[in-house]
C-alpha cells in the first residue's frame, strides 16, 4: 500500500501546468480542487533527441515553469510525443496534413509516449521530482483515405499528436491499444499521478483535508 511520506497541508495548492481540456478532464475524476496555468515554454524537439527523451524533458519544464511562478504549489506537468518507427509525429495543425499523418500510420503500429512530472515546491519536500514515461502502443486500422477523410473533417483533431482523439469519435480508428494505463493515451497518465501525488500526501478519500483553490 502506498503511504503519505509528506504530510499535506491544505495550504498548498495543486495546479495542472496545462491548457488541455483533455487533461483537465481526467484530473477532475480525482474531485480534488486544482487549478490550470498554460506554460509558456518552446516545445521543439532537440537535435538528435530521442522521443522519450523528449516527452519527459518536456513534462519537467512544463511542470518546473510553472512552479517557479507559484511557490508552494504542487505541479502536475505532462507532455505526449506520438512516433512511427522512431520519428516524431507531431500535432498536424490543419487537415491536409492530418490526413498524411493518417495515412501514413493507417494499419501499422504507433507508439505513444506520456511523460509525467510532479513538481511539490513546498518547503522540505521530501519528493521535489518525480518523473515518468508511460509508453502505449496503438495499431492504426487500414482504412481507405476516404474513411479517415470524414473523420477529420468530423472531429477536426488537429491539436492532437496522431490526428485521432481516442477520448472521442477517433476510437473508431484504433484496431487495438495495449498500455500500463488506460488513460495515458488521453494525455495524463492517472494511475502513475495518483501514485505521485500520494508521496506528495495529497489526500484522495477525505473531505477533511480538500486542497484550497
């Protein structure tokens, strides 16, 4: 069983350093008061950077950012990076290229890579970082182009990485999707962030102890 390694003060606040409704959406399940703060960071991959390397970087600056604003906060950062035999898909901005993304992907297998990082800037902060890669692989259905056609033009996914919200209708593009965590997929890795934030003593079953907005 996990334990509270630092005891939790109502004090602290707990803030999503991301303006993704998907994420926000999954960190709202734990009915804990939290806040969002967009950051405001450079997201371009470094040169010979590997996709995991990337993601994790990402999630710690995203989180560590956002920290340096608000002192005493504990801060959940995340970033996904989406690859096709070790090259970077990236979020495809428009429908043209959404389409070749799709395209490309249609019947092969697509790793995704969820980073998370918990940032806890309070005072003697027994874990001031905790980071973590969750890696899922999605098989892309072959469909024809005219198929993934209507799909986006339906859905209009193009701020995801991968051109498919699995949250939505682009769960009819997946022919199978195997992860340690159903929900990392979507953007936030919850059974690795529950488990964070438990060593950060934040409480999830009393009402108690309710995190002050």
């Amino acid at each position: 069983m996990l334990s509270s390694d630092t005891p939790f003060s109502s004090s602290a606040r707990l803030i999503l350093a991301s303006g993704s409704v998907y994420r926000k959406e999954l960190l709202q399940r734990l009915q804990i008061p939290f806040s969002c703060v967009s950051p405001d960071i450079d997201e371009t991959p470094l040169p010979g950077e590997l996709p995991q390397e990337t993601a994790l970087r990402l999630a710690q600056e995203k989180a560590q950012h956002v920290a340096r604003q608000h002192a005493g906060s504990i801060v959940i950062g995340s970033d996904q990076v989406a690859t096709l035999d070790q090259l970077q898909i990236g979020k495809p901005g428009n429908h043209q290229r959404a389409l070749e993304q799709l395209m490309l992907m249609r019947g092969r297998e697509v790793i995704f890579h969820t980073a998370l990082c918990v940032t806890d800037s309070r005072e003697h902060a027994e874990h001031p970082v905790q980071l973590v890669n969750v890696q899922t692989r999605v098989t892309m259905r072959n469909l024809p182009e005219h198929e993934l056609d209507a799909y986006l033009r339906i859905e209009q996914p193009y701020d995801c990485a991968g051109s498919a919200k699995n949250e939505g209708l682009g769960i009819a593009l997946l022919e199978s999707v195997v992860s340690d965590d159903p929900t990392a997929l979507t953007g936030l890795p919850m059974i690795a962030l529950t488990g964070m934030l438990r060593r950060c003593g934040v409480p999830f079953f009393s009402a108690a102890q309710p995190l002050s907005p």
